[in-house]
C-alpha cells in the first residue's frame, strides 16, 4: 500500500511539473513583465544565505551589459503600464532590501562603472543606527549620483503579517513612508515587504499611505497590472550559490520556473519533502 501511494504521488508529480512546463514555455513566449533582481547584500563573506560575493555581482552586471539590458526605475515601469511610455527593448531593474553598508562599499561601484540604476528598500530605523546599515551621509552620496534610488522597507523590517493590529501596521507603512519622504527629500513611491508576506490589509494600508507599489519576494517576472501591490521578483541570493550560469537560468527562464518553485514549496507544506526535493530549481 505504502508503495502504491508514493507511486501515485510520483505520477502526480510528473504529471504536473508536465503541465507547468508547458505552461511555463507559453508564458516564456507571452509575458511582458519586467525581471526585478532581488539582492541584499554585496560582500566578502561566507555563509549567509542574503550574500553574494563582489566578484559574483561584477560578473552578472557585466554579463546585464553585454547582453545589452537596460536598467530602468521602478517608476518607469510604472509609466509604461499606466501610460503607454515606451521602455527599451530589455528592460531590467535591480533593487537591493534591508540597506545594508556593503551596498555602498562593493555594490556601489560596480553600479557606476557599467551606468546602472538601481533601487535600495530602507528600514527606517536601521539606518544610520547599526554600524552595518547604511549612513545618511552615504545614502546622500549616492542619491547624488543620480543611479541610486531609495524607498521603504518598514520602520523595524516587522513581518506585517503577524501584526495583530491596524495601528501597527500603520507605523510600519505609513510612518516609514512619510519619515522617508522627509528625510529623503522626495515622496515614497514603492515599499518591499519584509520577507514578501502580504495580505488584504496589509495591501489597503500601503494604498492609503500612498505608495505607487508594493514588492513581495516571491519568484516571477514584474507584472504590476495583475497586482501592483504584491509585484513579483527574483532572487538573486543563497550563501554565495548564485554561479553566473545560475543567475542567467533565473534571468531567462523565470516564467518557466516560478510555478516549479510554488509547486516546491506546496509539495513541503504537506509534508512530501523528498518529492520536493525531486525538483531541481536553479
């Protein structure tokens, strides 16, 4: 019995990692979202799962270059959608979460020296705080440049979804929202949500505060016209995994292999780890 059931287990699996990769390549052929890269921290360090090494990062944002992408704002991806303004041929956006100081130190200069912009999600209370969070002084340094933009990521970086009440989540939201927009000299636009959890309420106080957008950290291309307040991306982190051949499999083939991932973690949810497990996903 035992042995029958893991087999239709099996059979399920194959059948719809079958149906999504066919849905997969159809999406590969019709989607129109915008990849957003999805990094924390830039540094020389071993084992943590947020790190990539300087090297690593250089290679991918040479290879961003060389294959001709084009870094945009998260704003201009918002225009296109709302107002038909035309993007480049490969469009890409590169955010950074937590404001971490070696995005000054190593991710920094490397974003300089091909051009590229990019977004780093704040935690308010972080900043300028802990000695390896970024200054106001390097922030400033780096909103000068005209590469570097920033926008919230919460007051204390809180998972909002274990929030028990209204005013709490307004702190976390609304408050940095508006202590960023004064700090920073320009209204908040986009906030990432701390460890991608998002619900109804959570997405009803982000509008009323009066952000353009909310970012999630589950796999997928950016497509803000099916939910601008929960908007996909991909993850560019892993102890230090993320090989060039690794990024470029997750640059190309997110429409392909977002639902692998979501199937993955379904699968663990009900307990068929070693089924999961089955699954090799870049």
């Amino acid at each position: 019995m035992k042995f029958m059931h893991t087999r239709l287990l099996c059979l399920v699996l194959v059948a719809a990692v079958g149906f999504l990769i066919a849905g997969g390549i159809a999406l590969l052929q019709t989607t129109k979202g915008v990849p957003v890269l999805n990094y924390h921290q830039v540094e020389e360090k071993d084992g943590n799962p947020l790190t990539l090494w300087p090297d690593q990062f250089e290679a991918q944002m040479d290879y961003l270059a060389a294959e001709g992408y084009t870094t945009i704002t998260i704003d201009e991806m918002m225009d296109a959608l709302e107002n038909g303004t035309p993007l480049p041929e490969k469009p890409v956006i590169i955010t950074f979460d937590d404001g971490y100081a070696d995005n000054y130190e190593y991710a920094y200069p490397v974003l300089k020296k091909y051009g590229f912009k990019a977004t780093i999600f704040l935690i308010y209370d972080f900043t300028d705080t802990y000695p390896n969070y970024l200054t106001w002084d390097q922030i400033n340094e780096m909103k000068e440049s005209g590469l570097i933009h920033f926008e919230s990521h919460t007051m204390t970086h809180a998972n909002l979804a274990e929030l028990t009440s209204a005013d709490e989540l307004r702190h976390e939201i609304a408050d940095s929202h508006n202590l960023l927009s004064e700090k920073l000299g320009y209204d908040m636009h986009y906030i990432a949500y701390p460890g991608g959890r998002v619900n109804e309420e959570i997405e009803e106080i982000t509008r009323a505060a009066g952000y353009r957008g909310g970012f999630t950290v589950h796999y997928g291309l950016s497509t803000p016209e099916e939910g601008r307040y929960q908007m996909d991306r991909i993850p560019i982190f892993g102890a230090n995994m993320h090989t060039l051949t690794r990024f470029k499999l997750r640059l190309a083939f997110a429409p392909l292999i977002a639902p692998l991932e979501d199937l993955r973690l379904t699968l663990r949810s009900y307990g068929f780890t070693a089924l999961a497990d089955y699954l090799l996903i870049p």
